[in-house]
C-alpha cells in the first residue's frame, strides 16, 4: 500500500521581523509561488498545500493563491501544530512534509531525501536539521521536516507547551539523543518514544543563511535569483557554488542572528 505524501507550506503576512515577506517580489514572483513551485518538483510528493491563516491580514495571501490557482487552507494563526493537523486531515495525508513559506531556494531533491529516509527506515519523524543544541550541517533555509499523519495526530492532541503549538513538530524530537549511524545519518528514540532521523550533508554548511526573515535576507535572495536570470530550476549546490564564486554576495547578510525555538511570538500569548 503506497502512502500519500502532502507538504504543507507555512506561511502568513505577520511575521514580526519582516511582515508581508511572503507576497515579497522575488525577480517577478513572489515568494510563495517561489516556494511552492521548487517544493512541487519533489518527486515523493503526491501534493503541495499552502497553509495560512484565518487572520484577516491573510485576506490577500488567501486571495492571491485563489487567483494563482494555487491549492490553500486557512487555520489558526498561533497554533501552527493545529493548522498542520486540519490541513493533513483535509488532505487526507499519511506522511506530512513541513515546510515554510520563507525559503525560496528549498531544494526538491533534499525533500525527496527526507520522505524517503521517513519511509524506507519506518521512522516516526525525519528532518535534514534540528535546532540547538544539535548540529545542522545544511544550510538555513534548506529545512525539511516530515513525520507521519498518525504521530502528528497524537502531537495534536498531547502538545500543550506554547513552542509545541506554534513550531508545529518540536513535541516529537524534544530531548532526543542521537546516534551517528554514518557521516550523512543520526537516530534515537526520543523520551516521548518517537522513532527519529537526521539527515547530515557531508561538509558542514550550517552556518550559511539561506532564508527570508529581514530585508536583508531579501535583498540577497533577490541576488541570488538575479544570477539564474529569474529562473527557479537551480539546485542547492547551484548556489552553493555561486556564493563560493562570489563571497561578497553572503555578506549582505552575514549580521542577521537567526531566530530559535525560544522565540515565541509574544502576541501568542497574550491571547
């Protein structure tokens, strides 16, 4: 029995560093559509969805996906672990892909990367990256999280922690201590019993900033596209040779701190 395979892109116009990056011009596109049409070209997925919010300052992301044609649902705007669960409900999904809507270089392939390490290893929860204190070796930008519909059923119903909520997948790897299994494969069994993988390029990469949260960060993304002539079928190494040729261009942002699993948004929690 085959399992259907849905990402779901995050994204809203409120995000407090950079609001309405999402619908941000990048080389005559914005960068949902960005986003969305790089994940699309993952081989493993048999659907792309873009999940935002009920917030009426969604209203023109709403808008903008019904006139693009573009698949969408709307959920709540803090508990993004919710809007995950309704949007993989509706779908009728078996595996969730996460990705957000910041990330206009995410890479197809790396997604296929993922799904399949989820499918082929039985495990529970999969990603390329962790937050501190783990090691990430890919780039910021390039994250790709996948679990199956049944654990993030369980997360739905069990996670009360704000970070739990509004990070959407933190509940499965929290405390997890992993094992190297090779140079490109970590493992273990978190504490709340979930089988997890993280996946590691070979070359340490994971202090190169790669997505969307400043103007700054726009500003080099809209560089970076520059270069391919406004194209979107460039890969990840694609562009990691071309901030090796040019290495003025990871300057731009080079000052940005780039945010953790403690920043909550405060506006969340004085509802």
């Amino acid at each position: 029995m085959t399992s259907k395979i849905v990402a779901i892109i995050q994204g809203r116009m409120s995000s407090s560093r950079l609001p309405g990056k999402i619908l941000s011009d990048i080389a005559g596109q914005p960068m949902l559509t960005r986003v969305f049409t790089r994940t699309s070209r993952a081989k493993t997925l048999d659907e792309v969805i873009f999940a935002t919010t009920t917030d009426s300052s969604d209203d023109p992301v709403a808008e903008y996906c019904g006139f693009s044609g573009l698949p969408f649902t709307r959920g709540s705007l803090f508990d993004v672990l919710d809007r995950y669960y309704q949007a993989a409900s509706q779908a009728k999904a078996d595996v969730v892909v996460r990705i957000t809507a910041d990330c206009p270089v995410i890479d197809p392939d790396l997604i296929d990367d993922v799904a399949n390490t989820l499918l082929e290893g039985k495990y529970d929860f999969v990603c390329n990256r962790l937050p501190p204190p783990w090691h990430r070796t890919y780039p910021i930008g390039l994250d790709v999280e996948a679990c199956t519909f049944k654990v993030l059923k369980k997360a739905w119903k069990e996670a009360k922690e704000p970070q739990h909520r509004e990070h959407a997948m933190p509940y499965f790897y929290e405390g997890v201590k992993l094992t190297t299994e090779s140079r490109v494969l970590q493992t273990g069994i978190s504490p709340r019993g979930f089988n997890i993988a993280l996946l590691h390029h070979t070359t340490d990469f994971g202090d190169y900033r790669w997505t969307v949260d400043t103007p700054e960060d726009l500003d080099f993304m809209r560089e970076i596209y520059s270069r391919f002539n406004g194209r979107d079928d460039f890969s990840w190494k694609d562009v990691l040779d071309l901030v090796h040729d040019e290495p003025h261009l990871m300057k731009i942002n080079a000052g940005v701190e780039h945010k953790t699993l403690k920043d909550i948004d405060k506006r969340a929690l004085k509802r």
